[in-house]
C-alpha cells in the first residue's frame, strides 16, 4: 500500500511556487509547466492516485496531469490549470518564487491563481477512504490556460476526461460560480496603397478604411447590446474594447498598412465562433469597397461562455456547503471545456481573482482549511455511499 501521508499544506503550496511555469503568447515569457505537475504526480501517487502524464504534442515541456482514485468513468474531477501568468520584474516587494508570509496571507506568484488549489485538493484527498469509493474522484491539471487553454483543448480532442461532475478551484472567495461570459481576440491588418498626402488618387488609405471598419464594428457592439441581455452580469451585455491600432509612419504619406487589435466579450448563448465569422464578413466587404486587402492574423482561437444551469445537483450542493448564492464573474476559465466533455460544473476555490496577476499576489492563509473540508464534502457526496 502506498503511503497516504502528504508534506503540510503550506510546503506543498512553496514547493509548487518555487516552480516557474508562466504561459504567454509571447515566447520571451513562455515557459513549460512539467517541473509543477511532476511535484503533483508525486504527491498523488503517494495517495495511491494512478497517475498519467499527458504532454502537449508541440512541447513535451508542457504537460497534462490527470490522477484518478476508484474506478469506472463517472465521478468527479477536481480540476485547475498549472501555470501563471508572467510576472513584473523588480515590482514585487518580495522574491515571487518563494512563498513569503504576510499579514496571515501567503504572497508568491500562482498562490490565488491558481497553484493553492492543487494543494487544498490533494489535503482532501487524503482524507478519503479509496476502499469506500462508489465513484472515482481525479485530479487534473492544466498547461497554458492563461494563454491559449492548449491543455483544456487537448483534453476535449481526446475526449478525457469522462466524468459526471467537476470543480474547477478558480479564486473565487468559495463562492460556487455558475456562469462566466466568452471572449475572442481578435486582429485586423487592412493594406492598402501607400503614395503622397498632396494627391489622394495616388493611393487607398488602410487608415481611412480601418475608421470604416471601426465604425462598422461599433453598429454591431450596439446591436448585440441590444439583443443580448442577462442581469446576473454586473456588464449585462456583451462588450467589445478597441485595444491597440497602429498604422502609417509619416503625415504627408497615404497610410498603406494599418492594423487594429480588440476583444469581445461574449454572454451565455452566444456563439463566439459565429460572432467571429460576422466580424470578418463585415471587415472583408469595407476592405473590398475601398480596394484593400485584409486578413486576420492567428488569435487564440477564443473561449466560449459557461452557464450551468441554476439547479443543477452540484450547483445546489456547493450553495449549501458554502452558504453562497450560486455566482457569476466576468473573467473566462476552463469550465466550458469540461462542460463540453459531459461534465456538471461550477468555479469555485480559494483566494480572490482581485489579487491574481500582479505583483505581491497572495492567498488568506485562512481560507485554506474551509477549501480542504467543502472539497473533502464534495467527494463524500458525489463519490461515496450515501
């Protein structure tokens, strides 16, 4: 029999931290996750978890962890993603690879978002009786969920994992979420002809057309608020942020390349593949009209919105465990991907999404042990004999 005996809570969480694994689209800060889902293994083999290591097909760096105690193909899956974001260098007021304690708070990078979910869960799993198990309850482990959600994509395209039920440990204060919005990125580089400012005819102004465009995309932002509602939102309706354009290089040249860089935020319901293929479809016909080229460099392909409906079973469980009203946040997580995998599920963790992503991030070293005990519940409910 393996030992079931785990490091504390809180050296578990430094030795997670002391790993750097940030994701980011831009490869200056891109790093693999596999020294933090190594830790993982380790410690869930050591409960007895069969454990598989699922690499990307691109990066053998960055890794799947998916840990399993029982048996069977239902059951419940305790699941969050391994790596951070990147981190400001020189504005943290202590060294963000080691977990310092402050004021009865954990400060280090990944502590809220999302490295002391890991830790809570496999303290839970301790807990556990494997031999009573009627169900099995898995840990899974994510890469490059704050960049391109490579690991949740990877998982659907393989179909695991098949579970009933999932939580996903997202710092939500251990208010149990039901519904986030969707997202897409989006880039549009229009070319046109460039010439000298004195003549118009000497050229076709990408600039002038991207005023179009923006234009264009402002009437669809206003129709979609107009058609797309939900109160539960504290924005109630999708949104779309203009981010970043830049075009031209002289005020006496006709602009010959301009590209514009936005995002838009998605309600449950929308289709955000749909809305990207409109967007495009109106980009292209005011390119055609003034004789411009445009195309759409790769974007992360987009994050759908999540909705679990408001009365289903762990919904329900997870309000009555915590005391809270079943939520909603604004910020996008892995959730629709296991939806899409035929699980039940609901964001509900540790820590505050507030203090995630910036320099000093930190975790109340008092929300730990009630997280250990609603997971511990969780599995007792949805994995046990009644």
């Amino acid at each position: 029999m393996p030992s079931r005996t785990l490091p504390e809570l809180r050296e578990m969480i430094a030795t997670l931290v002391a790993e750097p694994s940030p994701s980011s689209a831009d490869p200056r800060f891109d790093r693999g996750n596999r020294r933090v889902v190594e830790h993982l293994a380790g410690w869930a083999e050591g409960l007895g978890l069969r454990v598989e290591l699922l690499p990307s097909a691109a990066n053998p760096d960055k890794v799947n962890l998916l840990a399993t105690l029982g048996e069977g193909d239902a059951g419940l899956v305790l699941a969050g993603h391994s790596d951070t974001v990147p981190w400001d260098e020189g504005r943290w007021s202590h060294d963000p690879f080691r977990v310092t304690e402050v004021d009865g708070r954990l400060v280090g990078l990944g502590t809220s978002d999302m490295k002391s979910f890991f830790a809570v869960a496999l303290a839970a799993l301790a807990r556990i009786d494997a031999s009573r198990l009627r169900a099995p309850v898995m840990l899974l482990a994510t890469y490059d969920e704050e960049s391109t959600m490579g690991g949740a994509r990877a998982l659907v395209a393989a179909g695991r994992p098949r579970a009933r039920r999932a939580v996903i440990g997202e710092p939500t204060n251990l208010v149990p979420v039901r519904m986030h919005k969707g997202a897409i990125m989006e880039t549009v580089v229009l070319t046109g002809q460039s010439g000298h400012s004195s003549d118009p005819s000497l050229g076709r102004s990408a600039l002038e057309g991207m005023h179009a465009v923006i234009g264009e995309l402002m009437q669809l932002r206003e129709a979609l608020a107009a058609t797309h509602r939900n109160e539960a939102f504290a924005v109630p309706v999708p949104t779309m942020n203009f981010g970043a354009i830049h075009g031209g290089d002289s005020p006496n040249r006709i602009c010959g390349e301009c590209e514009l860089r936005f995002d838009l935020r998605a309600l449950p319901g929308m289709d955000v593949q749909a809305l990207r293929a409109e967007i495009r479809a109106r980009v292209a016909r005011i390119a055609d009209a003034r004789g411009l080229a445009a195309r759409f460099p790769a974007q992360h392909a987009g994050t759908p919105p999540f909705e679990t409906p408001a009365d289903a079973e762990l919904v329900r469980a997870a309000c009555t465990l915590t005391g809270h009203a079943p939520g909603v946040v604004a910020f996008g997580t892995e959730a629709p991907y296991l939806t899409q995998l035929g699980a039940e599920t609901i964001v509900c963790g540790p820590g505050d999404i507030a203090r995630a992503h910036q320099p000093d991030e930190s975790i109340d070293l008092a929300s730990l042990a009630p997280a250990t005990e609603l997971l511990e519940r969780l599995v007792h409910r949805f994995c046990l004999p009644s």
